[in-house]
C-alpha cells in the first residue's frame, strides 16, 4: 500500500508516519538540548568551585603573611649576630670569661 495515495496527498498511514517522522525528531532535539543544558551547568559549577578554592587559597596566604609579619622585628638577627661575636671575642681570648659573661647580659638585658 503506498504512503501517497494518486492524488499527491497522503493517506492515513502516510499522516501517521509523518506524524512519527516529526515528534521523533523532536525528542531527540529536546533531549540533546537538555544534555547539552545539562553539561553546560555542571561546567559552570566546577568553575565556581574552582574559583572558590583559589579565593580560599589567597585568603588562607593573605591570613599566613600577616601572621608572619606580625612576628617580632628584625632585632633577633641582630641580637643573634652580636652573641656569636662575643664567642669569637672570648674564643680568641680577646674577652676574659667575666667579661664574656658581662657582654652577653647586657645583650640579653
């Protein structure tokens, strides 16, 4: 039996054919547009998860810097440096051990 009948239009089983033809083609184009939508999404969450955990990253650095830079002044270097020069003196015999011990109280304070 054919689908168009003589006179160029279509029968009943060539109506419901078309009829399949076009809501099948319909519903694959809605469902790829769905995965494409979803995909999409998940994208941008991953993206804003990543932008989160650098965001947390320059905090948790911002937070670590300054409590490094809250730590006491360059003065123990200094202090260190003066201690190991009194040794050397003492070392060399320049200083007396009284005198050793004199210097590195008034260091310490």
């Amino acid at each position: 039996m054919p689908l168009f009948r003589r006179f160029g239009r279509p029968g009943l089983l060539g109506l419901a054919a078309r009829t399949a033809v076009v809501a099948g083609t319909a519903t694959a184009v809605s469902g790829g547009m769905m995965r494409h939508q979803r995909s999409r999404a998940e994208d941008d969450a991953e993206r804003e998860q990543y932008e989160a955990q650098q965001q947390q990253a320059q905090i948790d650095a911002a937070a670590s810097a300054a409590v490094a830079g809250s730590a006491p002044p360059a003065a123990e270097p200094d202090l260190v440096a003066e201690l190991k020069k009194l040794g050397a003196l003492h070392e060399q015999g320049v200083l007396s051990d009284a005198e050793f011990v004199q210097a590195k109280s008034k260091l310490l304070g």
